[in-house]
C-alpha cells in the first residue's frame, strides 16, 4: 500500500506542476489583454483593475505558494492559506507599484514617472481620483492619448485623495498577508513570510 501511495504522489507531482503553470500563465495572458481595454462605469473599472493586478501579478506569488505547499504534503486548509497569502502580497505589491508611478523619482522607480499613465493605463490612483474630478473619465476612455492628458491626469490624481486611498487599499492587503502568516507555526520560514510583508508596506515609506 505504501508503494501504492507513493506512486501516486510522484506521478502526482508533474501533472501538479503543469496545471499550476497553465494556471500562472493562462491568467498572465488574460491580464495582458485586460489590460489593453477600459470599461465605462466606475464600478466596471474598479472590477476590471482588480481582476487584471490579480491576473498580471498576484496570480503568480498566490500560485507559486500554493504549488510549493501541495508539492510538500501540506493539507488543505495550509495550501488554501498559502494561496491566500500569496494573493493578497501580490495584490499589495501591485498597488505599491501604482502609488510609486506617481510619487517616486524616475531614478529610485527604474522607470520614468507617470509611466503607466503614458501608457494608456488608468490604476488605482487615477481610478480613485475620478470620484473627485470627472474629467478624468474621458481621458481614460481614450487612454490618455490627446495632448496634456497626462499632465492634467498626473496633476489631478495629486489633488486628490487617490494616493492615500491607494495607501490604504495596499495596507489593508498587506496586513491581511501578515495575518495569514501569523497563523502558520513559529520557524524560519513563517518569520521570512513576515519579512516579505513588512517589505512590501515599507516600499510606500
């Protein structure tokens, strides 16, 4: 029987792996082309900005965590909250990533500031800014393509409370990823899930 069994978990283990990578990159090609089109309600954008940070980033950290805890014999409720994590780190990293666009230096970012916006995309900075000044809500149908778009986006999202709701948006992920941490066994490995996390919220610092 215990032959039996461990046949199974080695023919288990690829066909594992192949499903997870399908996953990863089924979601990576889906938010790719998400990310090529905008809705026209507010709800509709904030529903689709969602779906697509998941599908671009948090969909490879949830997975990749929930891989490693089904490779190594993890039951089901330690595989569910790994994933969970790993969602909510990606999802919390992703929003960083959005907030700095906006705030940090082309030198400290690797990449020109306002990068996203001269790219057509609307993020969350830009989506919050709308409930505030919608006029927005044009430029972002037509993806930020007339001139002085940009700048007049640029300018509105830091006159309003889009950065700070981003913030806050980012925070509340991150502190769920440190909660779900905080629920696995004290070790190496739990304290470096930790770290990750602290490391994400401190990249808004």
């Amino acid at each position: 029987m215990s032959t039996l069994l461990s046949s199974v978990v080695i023919i288990a283990k690829p066909i594992c792996t192949r499903l997870w990578l399908w996953s990863v990159l089924t979601d990576l090609v889906q938010g790719e082309f998400m990310q090529l089109g905008s809705k026209e309600t507010e709800n509709e954008r904030f529903a689709h900005y969602f779906t697509k940070t998941y599908r671009k980033t948090a969909s490879l950290i949830a997975n990749s965590l929930k891989a490693v805890a089904v490779l190594s014999g993890a039951d089901e409720q330690m595989v569910e909250l790994s994933f969970q994590y790993g969602r909510n780190l990606g999802l919390a990293f992703q929003f960083v990533d959005d907030l700095l666009d906006f705030v940090s230096s082309s030198e400290a970012m690797g990449k020109p500031a306002a990068a996203d916006l001269k790219l057509g995309l609307a993020t969350a900075p830009v989506l919050f800014a709308c409930e505030k000044f919608p006029e927005l809500n044009p430029m972002i149908l037509r993806r930020f393509r007339e001139p002085g778009d940009v700048e007049r986006a640029y300018e509105l999202v830091h006159k309003s409370q889009g950065l700070g709701q981003t913030r806050f948006l980012a925070r509340k992920h991150c502190i769920e990823a440190l909660r779900l941490a905080s629920q696995i066994a004290e070790s190496p490995y739990q304290k470096g899930l930790i770290v990750v996390g602290d490391f994400v919220l401190n990249r808004m610092k």
